[in-house]
C-alpha cells in the first residue's frame, strides 16, 4: 500500500521533553576549559603545574580506575563518589584563589591542587560516561551533542563575568555537575538498564589505536597557531569544538531519518586529508583553515568513538569504566604530537628539511588511518557497532533480536528511523516508549508504525514477532 514517505519533521521544542539533567556534563566541559585548557582570569596554581601535569594525573587517575572497574562499578550507584567529585574539584578552584590572597602558598598548593583536579575530573568524567551508556544510541549522540554545544556557550557566557563572580562559578560548577549525573542515574535510567559490575575484557584496541592517530596528527598540525588562535582551535571549548557538536546535533535530530550515523563515519578521514593534504595545496585559508579541518575531524571521530564505546558497554556487558578509561588516558598523546610540532618546524633537529619531512610523516599517518577506518569489516563482524547495522560477535537475546531486525529492514527497504522503530517494538516498548527513547512525538512513533506495518504487509505487534521468528 502506497503511502507518504516524507520524513516527520523534528520540531525544536520537542528538546523541552528532554531530561536537562543529562546536559549536566556541559558543566564540567565549561570548567575545565576555563580553570586548566584556556583560563580567562588569573590561575597561580594552575599556571604554575601547568596543564601537562594535569593532563598526566588524569590519564594516571582514569587508567587506575580502569583496572579498578570490575570492583567499583557501577559509580554511578556509590554515593561517596559525588561528594568527593565536588570536594576535590572546588578545592583545586580554592587553592587558585587562596594562592591569589597569599601568594607565597603558591608553591605549597601546586601539588594538592593538581592531583585534587586530576582525580576529581577522572571521576566526573567516567562518571558521566557510565550514565550515557546506559541509554540508547540516538539519545547518546543527541545528549552529547548537546552538552558539547552547552559547554562551549556555558564557557563563552562565563569569561564575560567579573573576577570574583566567575571564580565563583568555578567552585560551584564540578558540585552541580556531579547533582545533575545524580539526578540522571536516580530519576531517568530504569533499574533494568543501570550496569553492574563485570569482568569482561572485551576491549576495542584497534579504535584506540586510530583515535591515538588522530590525536597525534590534529595536535601536530595544530601546534603552531593553538597560542595564536585559542578560541578556534584546541581542546575543549573552542569555535571547531561548536560546528562539531552543531554537526552531530543537527544529523541526529534532522537527518538520522534517512542518513544513518554511519554515513558520519568516513567523515573525519576526509577532513583530515583536506587539513593536512588539500587544503595546504592548494592555499585555501592556510594554516589555519587546514588546522581546523583535522580538529574538526578529530572532535567527529571523538563523538563516533564515545558512541561506540557507549554500544559496545550497553550490548556486551563490559564496563564503560573500563573503556572509557583506556579512551581517556590516549589525552598524553596531543602532547607528542605538539613536541613533534617542534622537530620539523625547520629550526628543530631536522633543520630546513623538517617541514617536508613533517608532512612525509603525516602523510603517512593519514595513509593508516584510512587503511584502519575504510577496513570495515573487522568493525563490523567484529564488533557490530548498532548505528552501522553490523551483525556483533557475541549474541545475547537483544543482540539476536537487533540482528534480525536489520534483516528484515534491509529486505523490506525500511529506513533507519523505522528501523529503530520496528527494534523497540520487538522489544515490547509501548508507542509512549518509543517516542521517549528516539525523542520523538507519540504521533510520529504511531506514524512510523503504521508504515512499517504497511511494508511487512502485517496489521499487528504479533505478526511482527512472528515475522522476525522467521528470520531466526
């Protein structure tokens, strides 16, 4: 039967549905972009340790609770862990501002201070990671879209306060951060789907081992002008790190309909041989606008990288502490990548033959990364990540399920939305579940079922259990 295919339109006001809880991670992106990556008011602490040191406390504090998670997880479910995120995190900020009043407790706070932010944002961090992947695909890559955008809008919104009003912000920040992933984990993740701890290695070494490339090669291209331009380019709140999370938010709630994630995925790749090949060629923009592509291509596969680990956490059981952990300790890379920014600038230890062998040894780089992301297939029936409808390894009844949804999507040509649709009513969500969990008006999750019906040639939720039996 013959029906209109047009797409439902996403309007706007449905992000009012929304938990704002879940943004809370915007906090603690617009915190550490204003007290360690691009402070806007004096930081004698921070300045003094430096953001290396901090980088190296948190990658240390993460590995550590990586190898920690089949103990204490869930974090979400520990109480203490709250309290102590807010402690550690305002008195990094405390110690800033005590060291301001008497400056000669500088040096004494340098120490304490660095390993209170290092932990507590190791905590924060996981912490939040732990929640997200508790939830589905679609409602992860909108929270942290919107959260990435949030914290780059919080942060610009800040630097226009007074001193003494943003430091502040600064001490009530990680405490808020840390009440709203409470809030999260209480009030919006059912019982069913809160992880528990598990002792399941399964980790992805090989999507690592890209991000580490990427890291490495956006951080060398970008060494040069990161003192010069530090709103555009760099980590965290910058210009590149909005349009990435404009770009994300705006394929996840306008065109997830008819393009899948996956057609994201090749994405970065691109941007990075136009930042460090094309757009250096032929002179469009110059350094800066090559430097942008490959951060911009970098804060896409990021968001990519933090879905997929998200999925892999959700469907097989294994920690996003873990995962997220080994994810976080790859931030020690940026800095061998802006060191190695040193060696070919033509004044280093290569001389005036560094910059052409720079750009040999990106080349290279970019030759790996290609192989590693175009390689489907290990991706796929490796690890089957659920936005690029991949079949996974190890089946547990969702699993089994989600794979014969995909097969009867494919064959009967559903479109991705009707996909998900069709997915979580094999899993017996009523029609209110399913516009909660995609976001969606109720109207529109009716809408979709009724085409998916029409497609399957079926009138009812039994008939369409009985088709994927099947395919069994």
């Amino acid at each position: 039967m013959a029906h209109n295919e047009a797409a439902p339109k996403h309007s706007l006001m449905r992000l009012l549905d929304m938990p704002q809880a879940f943004l809370g991670f915007a906090l603690w992106r617009a915190w550490v972009s204003l007290t360690y990556a691009n402070p806007s008011v004096p930081m004698p602490v921070s300045g003094t340790a430096g953001q290396f040191a901090y980088d190296v406390v948190l990658a240390g504090s993460a590995i550590v609770i990586a190898l920690l998670s089949s103990r204490i997880a869930p974090l979400a479910g520990r109480r203490w862990v709250y309290g102590t995120i807010a402690l550690l995190l305002g008195f990094s900020v405390a110690a800033n501002v005590a060291a301001l009043a008497l400056p000669a407790t500088t040096d004494a706070l340098v120490a304490p201070a660095t390993l209170a932010g290092g932990i507590g944002s190791a905590l924060l961090i996981l912490l939040w990671c732990e929640i997200y992947s508790c939830l589905s695909p679609t409602r992860v890559a909108l929270y942290y879209a919107l959260a990435i955008i949030g914290g780059v809008v919080l942060t610009f919104a800040l630097q226009g306060f007074s001193d003494e009003y943003l430091y502040g912000a600064l001490l009530v920040l990680p405490a808020l951060s840390a009440a709203l992933a409470h809030r999260s984990y209480r009030l919006y993740v059912p019982a069913e789907d809160r992880p528990i701890a598990a002792n399941r290695r399964l980790i992805p070494w090989k999507f690592f081992l890209i991000l580490a490339l990427f890291e490495l090669v956006a951080s060398y291209s970008s060494a040069h002008i990161r003192s010069a331009y530090p709103l555009l380019v760099g980590s965290h709140s910058t210009a590149t790190t909005l349009v990435g999370g404009l770009v994300l938010f705006a394929w996840v709630w306008w065109f997830s309909n008819r393009l899948p994630l996956s057609a994201l995925y090749r994405a970065p790749v691109i941007l990075l041989c136009c930042g460090l090949l094309i757009v250096p060629l032929f002179g469009l923009g110059g350094n800066l606008a090559g430097s942008f592509c490959t951060a911009l291509g970098v804060m896409l596969f990021n968001a990519i990288v933090f879905l997929f680990l998200c999925d892999i956490s959700k469907r097989f059981g294994v920690s996003a502490l873990l995962l997220f952990g080994i994810e976080e300790s790859l931030i020690l890379v940026s800095w061998v990548g802006r060191e190695g920014a040193l060696l070919f600038d033509g004044s280093g230890l290569f001389g005036g033959t560094g910059p052409a062998i720079g750009a040999v040894v990106a080349i290279a780089a970019i030759v790996a990364v290609a192989t590693l992301v175009l390689n489907e297939r290990e991706i796929g029936e490796r690890w089957g990540i659920a936005f690029m409808g991949k079949r996974p390894p190890e089946e547990n009844e969702r699993t089994r399920l989600a794979r014969r949804c995909a097969t009867v999507a494919e064959a009967r040509r559903l479109t991705p939305r009707e996909r998900e649709v069709m997915e979580l009513l094999a899993q017996g969500k009523s029609l209110s579940g399913v516009a909660h969990e995609l976001i969606i008006a109720e109207g529109t999750a009716k809408a979709h079922t009724r085409h998916i019906y029409e497609k399957l040639g079926i009138n009812t939720r039994q008939e369409l259990l009985d088709l994927l039996m099947t395919e069994q």
